[in-house]
C-alpha cells in the first residue's frame, strides 16, 4: 500500500530485519477502541512464536534510493562526497547533510560533476 503517510525507510528496515510492518488507517482503531488489542496481539508475542502467527506482510517494498532534501524516489542523483548523501538536483554552495562546500563545475571539464544512475 504507498499512502503518503507510510514511511518507505521504515518499510526498508522491516523488510530487511523481517520484522512486522502494520498500517492501520488513521483513526480506524482509536474509534473502535482497539488499538491496544491490535497492538498487544501483534508485538507483544516474542519473536519465536511470530513465526507461527498469520502476520501482516509487506509485498512491494520500494527500494529506489530517496532525495534526502526531497524525500522523493529518484533514480539519477547527484551525491557528496564526503558523506555520500543523496540529492535530486545539486546543491547550490554546500551539502545539506554534511555543510561540506560544493565544488565548482569548471569549464574544462575535469573537475565536473557527474549523475550517476542508481540501481
């Protein structure tokens, strides 16, 4: 399900962990008052016992890097590199994680930046 309110990082780390990712629409649980129910009843057994429960899954997981400016899925960035951070356009002066300068394209060519595709 890609509602804008499910966080792709998050669903990143379950997936890699084979934890359990459980989206509940906003407000549906707190009406009915079952929120705690549906919580104890999917984390609070221990981890060995999990396994033999009917959990919720996760089947499309999106694994495209994200602009860390943006939060938006991007498939050609451009990345510092000093802290290897991910953008969709290049920042102006310095890097927005990091604060480190941003060099200069030169007109030579030998210091130009480059996209690189992302797989």
């Amino acid at each position: 399900k890609n509602d804008e309110k499910t966080s792709p990082f998050l669903q990143q780390m379950v997936d890699q962990t084979k934890g359990t990712y459980l989206s509940v629409p906003s407000g549906a649980a707190q009406v009915g008052g079952a929120l705690s129910e549906v919580l104890m009843s999917v984390f609070l057994p221990p981890p060995s016992i999990r396994s033999e429960m009917n959990l919720p899954k996760l089947h499309n997981v999106d694994f495209r890097a994200r602009c860390f400016e943006t939060g938006e899925s991007i498939d050609v960035a451009h990345i510092c590199n000093q802290c290897l951070s991910i953008f969709k356009e290049r920042p102006k002066e310095v890097c927005l994680t990091c604060g480190a300068k941003v060099r200069k394209i030169s007109k030579s060519g030998s210091n130009a930046t480059k996209k690189m595709k992302l797989k």
